[in-house]
C-alpha cells in the first residue's frame, strides 16, 4: 500500500472524499475492487489514504461526463473503507474497497481537489418480523439454487452466504452477486426497507434462476444432438432458444420481409434484383449476432432506396423557365438563352442524352444559384455535390464493402438525398479535386461525365451497374485550366466573367437588399438603402466581379438599422452615401490612377484572376550600375521573360523613340510589380512593361486613365491574350476610361456589355508603336502602315 504524506488538510465529520463510478454499485458489507483514473477521483483516493477516513463510492447516472455535478450523481452511494491500494505503471489506481454502510447526498462542497459532499448516513433498522424471517430464509436458499447454477463458483462464497445471519447483509451481498443492469442494482441499494428490499431481491433471482435453468436444459439438449464440428453452433443456438422462450423470435424474420418488400417496390432491372434477392438469401441464413448480417443488412438498404423507377416527368414550360430565371438573376442574357435552349431541346427529346453544363467564374457570380433556377424551371428535385478539396478517388466510386465503415460515393449518395433518377445534380467547385496516394477523383468524373458511359455507371459498394443517364449534370469552377483536359473535354464551359457596376446596382435593388432585410428581421419600408449609398458600397467598399462581399457590406447595414429600430430611437432608416462612414468605416478603395502615373516609367496593366479581373500597376526607374534588369514583386518566369524582351525591344527602337544610345550606359534597370506579396505570372503584361520603360527613357508621363493588355514580340508585333471581359470589367471598376488591347482581341468585345462599350474607350494595338502612340502620345520616326482604330 502506498504511503503518503501528512494530510494538508481535516474534513468535518459530516463531509467524505467521493469517488464517482460509471458502472459499478458497492453494497454495504461487500468486498469489490475499484478502478479509478479521472486526476480527482485519485485525489480522493489519496487523500483517504492520508487520512484513513472511509470514501464515498457513488454511481453517476451518465457515464459519458468526465466532471459530474450534484445532479448527475445518484443520491444514495455506499461508504467504504480502503483495504488495499495499487498504482499500475500506466498511472491507474486500483484499490480494494470494502463497503459500510449507506448514506445519503445532501450537497457538494467546493474547495477541495477531490468531490467532497456533506452526507447523511443511512442507519440499518432490521424489524424483528416473522415476515423478514422467512423472507431471509428464502432468500439464502434461493441464493445457493443460482450458485448451483452457475459454473466455477468457489466453495466459499457459499459458506460465507450460509453464515450470513443479518437480513440487510445477506440482501446486500446476494444483490452484488446478480448479474443484472447497474440501473437495477442501485435501485436495490437506494432501497431502504429492509423487507421491501428482500422482495426485490427475490424477484430477480427468481428470473436469473428460471433462464440459467433454461440455458442448463437448452445445453443438454442440444449436446446430445451435435456432433464435434456443429460444437461451434453451441451458442448460437442456445440464443435462439432464450429468445423463443422471451418471446422475442422473429425479429431476424421480420427484418428479411420488410427487404423483400423493399425490393420488390424499388422497380430495379431484372439482373440487378436476381442478384439483390441472393444477398437477401444470404442474409437470411445468417445468425444476426454476426458481423457480416450488419454489414450485409446495410447494403441491401442501401440498394433498395435508391431512385431505380423513373419518375413521371412534367412537361416543359418554356415561357415559365424564362421567367423564373428573370426572376432570379439580372443580367447574364447570353448564359440565360443557352440554358433556354438546354431546356427546349429537353423538351422535345426527354430520352436525350443532356450536355454538361460548366459554370465557370470567380466567386459569387450566381453559379450554383442558376443551377437551382435550372432545377425550379425542370421541376426535378435539386441536389449539390461539393467536390472541393477531394482527393481519393474512393469519394467519387465509393468503398468495396470488405473495408470497414465502407459507403457509396457521393453521387449514389446524393441521388439517394434526391429520391429521383433525373435530379439536377451540381458539382460544384470541379477545380478544387487533388489526386493523391488514393488515386485521382477527376479519373472518376470521366465515367460520371460521359454520356456514352454513364448509363452503366458502377459505384465500387454497389457493385451493379446504375442508369445516371437522367441526371441533369451542372458544374461550377472558378478556373477551368485547373481541371484535367479528359474532363473539360466532357463538359460545355459556359464563362461567367462578372458584373459591372450598374449591374450590381439593379441586383442589389431587387435582390440582395430584401434578402438582407428579412435575415435582419425588418420590413423594406423600415431601413431605405438609397442608390447612391449603393453606388458608394459598390465603388468604394468592394471590388469583385461578384455579389457575394457586396451582400456582405448590405447586411452589415442592416444591422445597424435593425439595432436602431430594436433600440426604439428610430421608426424608419434612410442610409445615403454620407452615412456610410459611420457605419462601415472608412473607405476600403480609393482610386489611385492619377497619383500612381503621375510620374514617368509608371504604367497600368490588366491582369485576369481566379477571383475576376484586376487592374496592375508597372514602376520602372533606372539607377546607376552595370546594365542590369532588377525584378521584384513575385514575378513567374513568364511575367520576367515579358521584362526581359520589353527592355530588348525599348533599346532596340531606342532611335525610334528618340533615346539617346548613352542613356543606357553604366545604368541598372528596376522593374517593379507592386503588392509583393501576391504571386503573379501570365503571358499579358509585356505592352505595359514595354510602355513603362519607354515612359521611363523618353520621360513622358503615361496618360494615368489608359490601361494596356497584351504580349509583345522582340519584332515590336502585339499578341492576342485572353480573359478580355474580364480585364475590361476590372478597368471599368478601377475608373478607367480607354483600354489597349492587342487587335486580335476585337471579336472579344462582342462578350463585353453593350453599356461598357459606349462608355469606353477602345484602341486596338497591332505593334508596340500603337501603344506608345495611346499612351505617351510620343512621335515615333519609323514609318506606320498600321493605322489605330478605335470604338
């Protein structure tokens, strides 16, 4: 036994140490080991060793609870003293605990590094009864009938049993014999009533009595009749034998019928029940205490709901389609005309094989919001299938059901979620799959994807072939160069590229606005959003393609208003661009234009992003050196390869520019993208670098409301890039007014809003000269055959 040092500390006489148990019910003159391993309960354990006082030993109604209250104990528990003390290496504790008597919580007491709870104790009052006689009499023999019973019992606990003269002991002891629940035995010990609590005792033995006898007879019986190699069936005979007997047969029967009804209602294809009905043979041959029934009993539920019938499909309403996507989204005419005509020629051939819409744009665009407006307009049920961030391929097929915890796919799960073969079904964030060690997820889209394979499509749990022909497939990506070229060949790419201010302007009046006010709790005529507030959020407080940080900035408005008006100091809000300040703070952007080319060797470029356009500022200055090209601002390797030919290029038509040779000599060139910390690359910047330096050696100033895209080659030519409506989205945000763009990009204008194409300016570049000429408005010597055009 361990040996510690002096107590610290005395309890008074009416508070004890307690040690919480989950599972385990001491009995007043009973010897039971107990194991504890919460860091109070060995505080109390040592502190009664310290003290050699008794312990409390109580049982906690809910297992679960690591620090249990006042109301998670039961209120009676059994006062023990510690016989025996053992520290296992593992830092478990182990004593022997004999129990005292009983006693009653009346409440906790803090303070203490252990539970600590005044008490009452429970005095034992045997009445001297002719009834308490004979039920004790009955007990002790019913006590020796279930030792006979059970195997491997020692010869001494039934002398100790025949010893016992006391009522209350031999209650006690007999109770902590019985194999029953822990519910059931604390009930015993909380019952005080010496007689009362010999009626219950008897009442169990009699039950455990009655199934031992059973189970003796069941094992006789059918010993009798087995031979050694049906030895093994022992048991799960005997089960089914005790279940007869309780009445609870059937059970394993009744489960097989309501599968075979299942099965029969799922209206599967013929192969595919011919072989549903074997497992369900299967299973109805197995004991239902085995492993594989669970397993097996899991899959045909699995199997049997899914959507096999096709439902009856509603006609097409064409006229209400177009309206429902009027109704839910402003703009995107080109996009809603294409899915007008996915959903005429689904009406004229419903058995068609469906092409598979991509959406692809920067975030908050409205993709998956047109995916459910397409569900709407079809009438189907809509379901969503988040693909970002998978990376085993296992997500997609599903498990093989000789894995543990094995699952179908997501698609066999979500048609499952659907309830019907032809839902709209989007995958959204089709970009954001990685392969790995587990195989690649895009190489099961192919399957998913392909309207030539997917009518037998496979998931590796199922094991039988599934019809998803009549799945609507939409998908959304943010950048369509990051999904494989197998599946992108799979797919129709449909851009969203953003919106333009105006656009935001009529979404947030019609929807954006009334949905933040009813997420807030107010009416529209309780908080007036005036458009020019709106103009201001949008020019000065956002700058995205999208809605989704716009919605933000609404909101956060809305708060405020319905504080006011909860507050009681205001009835109606009026917010205009003046009130913004106080609300949102300080402007997020500011336009910087004219204060970033207000010097020479500074020029704006146009850069695309995953997140929309972007505008990108070019410094260049020359400082003395050796004639190097110095590059900062995470530039990629074809961003630096742009600086170097641009550099090139600029001495090479230095007479052209009228640069002296001699501005050259003994100088180093820095060349500098700001917002270092972005990484950038990409084949557009090389018209702004050339325009930059050449601004930096002939000393004009770039005209600060001219922004450039394109690549140029060492032979002067300018080359066509891509993402045009993007670029010329982010100018129009940035409040630029004319934009350079390589002449091979003019049948790019036609994707860009009619309204920015009156309201802009447009110089088509055939050479760099086109551009030095727009944007220094510097004479050049060399001849010109390219005359610059302009819309």
């Amino acid at each position: 036994m361990e040996q510690s040092a002096v107590t610290p500390f005395e309890l008074p006489a009416d508070i004890i140490a307690l040690i919480p148990m989950r599972n385990v019910v001491l009995f007043p003159h009973v010897v039971m080991p107990v194991t504890v391993g919460r860091a109070r309960s060995i505080a109390s354990i040592q502190y009664v060793l310290q003290s050699k006082t008794p312990i409390g030993i109580v049982l906690q109604k809910d297992p679960a609870i690591e620090e249990p209250g006042l109301d998670v104990l039961y209120p009676v528990g059994t006062l023990a003293n510690v016989v025996r003390h053992i520290t296992s290496e593992d830092g478990t504790h182990h004593a022997i605990c004999l129990g005292i008597e009983r006693f009653r919580i009346k409440e906790l007491v803090e303070g203490y590094p252990f539970i600590a709870a005044r008490i009452q104790r429970i005095p034992e009052t045997i009445p001297d009864t002719t009834q308490v006689e004979a039920l004790t009499l009955q007990l002790r023999e019913r006590a020796m009938e279930i030792l006979s019973l059970l195997p491997g019992v020692p010869a001494e606990l039934a002398h100790a049993l025949q010893a016992t003269r006391s009522p209350s002991d031999l209650a006690d002891i007999t109770a902590s014999l019985l194999d029953t629940e822990v519910a059931e035995k604390q009930a015993l010990l909380e019952t005080i009533d010496i007689e009362e609590r010999l009626h219950k005792v008897l009442q169990i033995l009699a039950r455990r009595i009655e199934v031992l006898r059973l189970s003796q007879e069941i094992g006789e019986r059918t010993k009798e009749q087995m031979e050694d190699r049906e030895r093994k069936f022992l048991l799960r005979e005997q089960l089914k034998a005790i279940q007869k007997e309780l009445g609870e047969e059937g059970e394993n029967e009744q489960e097989v019928a309501k599968l075979d009804e299942a099965i029969t209602a799922a209206g599967m294809p013929e192969d595919i029940e011919q072989q549903t009905r074997k497992e369900l043979q299967r299973l109805q041959r197995m004991p239902a205490a085995s492993s594989e029934f669970s397993m097996l009993h899991t899959y045909l539920e699995w199997i049997t709901e899914l959507p096999w019938k096709l439902p009856e499909e509603t006609p097409i309403n064409l006229d209400a389609a177009r309206s429902i996507l009027e109704a839910d989204h402003f703009g995107l005419e080109r996009i809603k005309q294409r899915i007008i005509e996915f959903l005429a020629v689904q009406k004229l051939k419903p058995q068609g094989r469906a092409p598979i819409l991509c959406f692809v744009g920067p975030p908050g665009v409205g993709k998956t919001s047109l995916g459910q407006s397409i569900a709407r307009a079809l009438q189907r049920p809509f379901v969503r299938v988040s693909l970002g961030g998978i990376h085993d391929e296992a997500e997609m097929r599903g498990h093989r059901r000789t894995y543990v915890g094995a699952m179908p796919g997501n698609i066999v799960q979500n048609l499952r979620k659907a309830g019907a073969r032809n839902c709209v079904m989007m995958l959204d964030e089709i970009d954001k799959m990685t392969a790995s060690a587990h195989g690649d997820p895009s190489a099961a889209l192919l399957e998913i994807l392909d309207p030539e394979q997917n009518a037998t499509f496979r998931d590796n749990y199922l094991g039988v072939p599934f019809d998803l022909s009549r799945v609507v497939f939409i998908a959304t990506a943010n950048v369509i160069d990051q999904v494989s070229p197998p599946v992108r060949d799979r797919m129709e790419i449909i851009d969203l590229p953003g919106y333009t201010p105006e656009e935001k302007l009529q979404i947030a009046q019609r929807y954006l606005v009334q949905r933040q006010s009813e997420a807030n709790g107010l009416q529209l005529d309780q908080c007036i959003l005036l458009p020019e507030a709106l103009q201001s959020i949008i020019a000065n407080y956002t700058r995205e393609a999208g809605v989704r940080q716009f919605e933000r900035e609404i909101g956060r408005i809305m708060r405020h208003a319905a504080l006011k008006i909860a507050q009681g100091e205001q009835q109606q809000v009026r917010i205009d661009a003046n009130n913004l300040m106080d609300i949102l703070g300080p402007e997020k952007y500011e336009h910087e234009l004219a204060l970033r080319t207000s010097l020479s060797g500074v020029a704006t470029g146009l850069a695309w992003t995953p997140a929309g356009g972007d505008i990108l500022f070019i410094e260049a200055t020359r400082v003395s050196g050796s004639g190097r090209l110095i590059l900062t601002g995470q530039l990629g390797d074809v961003m630096k390869e742009s600086a170097q030919a641009a550099l090139t290029l600029v001495k090479a038509r230095a007479s052209d520019l009228n640069i002296a040779a001699s501005m050259f000599d003994g100088i180093d060139v820095h060349l500098h993208v700001p917002a270092g910390a972005i990484p950038k690359d990409g084949p557009s910047a090389g018209v702004a670098m050339f325009t930059a330096l050449a601004s930096l050696f002939t000393n004009q100033l770039v005209r600060h409301d001219v922004a450039m895209t394109g690549e140029i080659s060492l032979r002067g030519l300018v080359l066509p890039v891509g993402g045009i409506k993007e670029k010329i989205l982010a100018a129009q945000r940035a409040g630029i007014q004319t934009v350079l763009l390589p002449a091979r990009n003019r049948k790019d204008l036609h994707d860009v809003p009619e309204a920015i194409r009156t309201t802009m300016q447009f110089v088509f570049l055939e050479t760099a000269d086109d551009a030095i000429r727009a944007a220094l408005d510097v004479s050049i010597n060399a001849s010109d055959n390219n005359d610059q055009e302009s819309s």
